[in-house]
C-alpha cells in the first residue's frame, strides 16, 4: 500500500469565528483528527462567545491560539509558524466581519494574520444571515478574495438562526472536509487521467412499480471514485441506486437504471477515457416485455427474461486499462481467473459474497486482485483502503 490518506499528517489551521454556527466546527476538528490531522485551533475573540477553548483543545490535543499575545506554543511566534507550517488554512464559520477583514487584510486577529502569512492554499465556510449574505459588501468582498489558492465552500440554503429559510447556512463539517480533500488532490498522481467509474446495482423493470436488481450498495464504486478524485483525476461516475444520495464535489454523476443506459453512458465516454472501473453490479438478465400497467397479482405467474449486454467485455478500446469486479459465492479464483481472461481486463477484483462483514452492503471487503501475472489475496479492509490498493496497481498500466 504506497498511498497515504490524503489528509493524513497535514497541518490543518481551523480558523473559528463569531456565529453559531461555531458549534459545527467542533465536529469539524474531530473529523480532521479522525483522518490523522494535526490541527492548530485560531479562534476569534467573539467566537468564545459561542463555544468554549476547551472543546477544541480536547479535541486537538493541541493548545487553543486566541489572540496575540500570550503565547500558546513553544514556536517562535504563533500565528507567523503555524501559517509556514500550514498545509491548508481552513476558517469555519466565517462571518462577514472576517471575510471584510481578509478581503482588505486588516490583521487585527491571528486567523487573519496567519492567512496573511501563508503560502498554503484557504477555505472559507461562510455562515450568516440571508440578507447579510446577499449584501453588496459581502458579495464585493468574496469576489475579491476568489483566486487559484482561495476557496469557498457553502454557505447552503436552509434554517437559518433567525428562524428563516435562505442561504447563510455554514457547509456541513463532512462537506467542509470533502472540500479540503478536494483542494488537496489537485495535486496527484491521476491528474492527467481522465476516468469512468460505476458503482450501484442497475434495476430492471417489470412494470411501472416493479424491478428487478440486486444488493449493491455502490460503496465500493463511491470509494473508488473519490479516492480517484483524491489523486487528482477527472472523474465520472455512472451509477444506479446507491446507498446515500451524496454528491461529492469534483466528481461528475451519470445516473442511470437499466444495464442497457448504463452501457449507452459508458460508451458515450469511452472514447474520451483512460480507465475505466466497473464496480457497479450489472444485472445479468432483464425482463424481455416490460408492462406498460401495473400487473395485477394474478397476471404475474411467469417472468421472460433475457440476458443483457455484458458492458465490460464489449470495451474493446486499444488504449484503455480495465478494471472489473467479480462478486462470487463460490470457487472465487477460478471465477475470477476466468472473468479476468474472458473480459480481457488488466485487472480482477474478486470478492467472495458469503463472507462475513464483506462486500454488498458492508463497509469493508476481503478481496483478491488478479493480474496476469500476479495474484494477490489481501486481508479484510475498509473499501476506501482497497480503493487506494486498486489505484496503485492500475497506475502501472496508464501510458
Ligand atoms: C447570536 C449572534 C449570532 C451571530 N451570528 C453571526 C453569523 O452567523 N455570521 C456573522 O457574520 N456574524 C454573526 N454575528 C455577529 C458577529 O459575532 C460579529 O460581527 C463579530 O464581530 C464577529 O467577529 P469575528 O469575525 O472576529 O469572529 C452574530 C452575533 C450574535 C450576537
């Protein structure tokens, strides 16, 4: 396993200031440190108003910054070390005062300072009123600030503190670090690959309120998808019916039902691509009529079905590298072996169905990679490990 977790020791500065939605940011830090981030609290004076030094602390395992003077670290001068160490700055809430106050540089608060201070890229979640939001100041300001190593994310439409329903909403903390895993991959070893990823199992009718499809979740293909988003390429993922209604930012959603529309969408691409991952479950077979009305319960006695195209096998383009998915119950190399040679893949992802806390549905697979001239059986593991796994290996194959 040569990929790291892409927030994996980076010095992250979380700049907290004065709204409510400062309470947010708490849950922000667990996430960051989760990953495996070292992250250096700045607050503003008035966020204290809002939540307290010590849930940060705690949560950090690093000492609150929140002013000037009084030191908080050994380093030479706070706010000016932490900003060269920085990999990223990121301010969470960001009230119109910050951002006016960043806009003109006016240092009046080591957050400020600091992104002064900084060659590390800044992402500001605003949270505030609608209207404060909407305002001429606010927008001049964020226009201002835009440019390749200052980002935004949010603020989202919803309930807002004051009871109404605009956009002024902070991003949520998963978003938030969505975002930030963004901004760090632009970077990567897949920037220049353009990529095809299919996750969800298709649904195939049988009438207007019937289907049939299978247990995919699609987590595996999501997984897949945004650590190839992590490492820097351009992806687009072609799915059915996942798990979780989730968009996550830099990668292009295709959905899709049938087999037959999933086919339509990959070749649509194909073309223009360089990989192609299907981790999404195919439906082997259709329905050969499919009622335009509601069967009745004893209309329904027999079921006609056909096979549908096999996608993977049908990709016959010369310069793309193919990665398939083999979900078996049973004899699962041989399976494996057999669909690897006769999909002429370059790589077969095998996993055995039956066992336990692995594949459809589970967060984790126990998986067998077959190359032609390797295989390799791997452990137990989280689907966004193998993901990165899969990645190592498929790079071998892009020219
Ligand atoms: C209850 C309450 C909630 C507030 N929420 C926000 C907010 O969400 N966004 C904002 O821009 N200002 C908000 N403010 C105003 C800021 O706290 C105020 O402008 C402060 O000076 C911001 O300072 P800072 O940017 O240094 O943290 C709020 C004030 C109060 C009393």
């Amino acid at each position: 396993m040569t990929y790291k977790n892409i927030i994996k020791n980076k010095n992250i500065i979380l700049g907290v200031t004065g709204s409510i939605a400062a309470y947010k940011s708490i849950f922000l830090a667990s996430l960051l440190v989760k990953e495996g981030a070292n992250v250096q609290v700045i607050m503003s004076q008035s966020s204290k108003e809002f939540v307290g030094e010590s849930s940060f602390s705690g949560m950090t395992h690093n000492s609150v910054i929140t002013g000037y003077y009084g030191e908080k670290t050994n380093l030479n001068i706070d706010h000016i070390e932490l900003a060269k160490k920085a990999d990223i700055i990121v301010i969470a809430p960001a009230t119109a005062n910050t951002i006016a106050k960043l806009a003109l540089g006016i240092s009046d608060s080591p957050i400020i300072g600091s992104v002064l201070a900084t060659s590390a890229p800044i992402l500001i979640a605003p949270a505030m009123d609608g209207e404060m939001y909407k305002s001429k100041q606010v927008t001049e300001n964020i226009t201002k600030l835009l440019d390749d190593k200052t980002f935004f994310t949010g603020p989202a439409k919803g309930r807002l503190a004051s009871g109404i329903n605009e956009k002024g909403r902070m991003s949520e903390p998963e978003e938030i670090l969505d975002k930030i895993k963004y901004i760090f991959s632009k970077k990567n070893d897949y920037k220049n690959v353009k990529s095809i990823v299919t996750a969800g199992g298709t649904r195939e009718a049988i009438d207007p309120v019937r289907f049939i499809t299978n247990k995919s979740s699609g987590k595996m293909g999501i997984a897949i998808a945004e650590a190839l988003r992590d490492r820097g390429s351009n992806v687009t993922m072609i799915h059915s019916n996942l798990y979780k209604n989730h968009k996550i930012e830099g990668i292009d959603y295709v959905k899709i039902q049938t087999a037959e529309e999933m086919k339509t969408e990959i070749f649509n691409k194909i073309e223009d691509s360089d990989l192609i991952i299907m981790a999404a479950a195919v439906a082997d077979f259709r329905v050969k009529t499919i009622n335009r009305n509601k069967l009745k319960k004893d209309q329904i006695t027999n079921l006609y079905l056909e096979k549908n195209p096999d996608i993977l096998k049908s990709i016959n383009k010369s310069n793309i590298v193919k990665v398939g998915f083999a979900a078996e119950s049973e004899n699962l190399l041989e399976n494996a072996k057999e669909k690897f040679i006769s999909k002429n893949c370059n790589i077969m992802v095998g996993n055995d169905i039956t066992e336990e806390n692995s594949g459809f549905g589970s967060d984790q697979n126990k998986a067998i990679i077959i190359e032609k001239n390797n295989v390799e059986k791997l452990p137990l593991m989280e689907k966004t490990t193998l993901a990165h796994i899969i990645l190592d290996k498929a790079k071998n194959y892009l020219s």
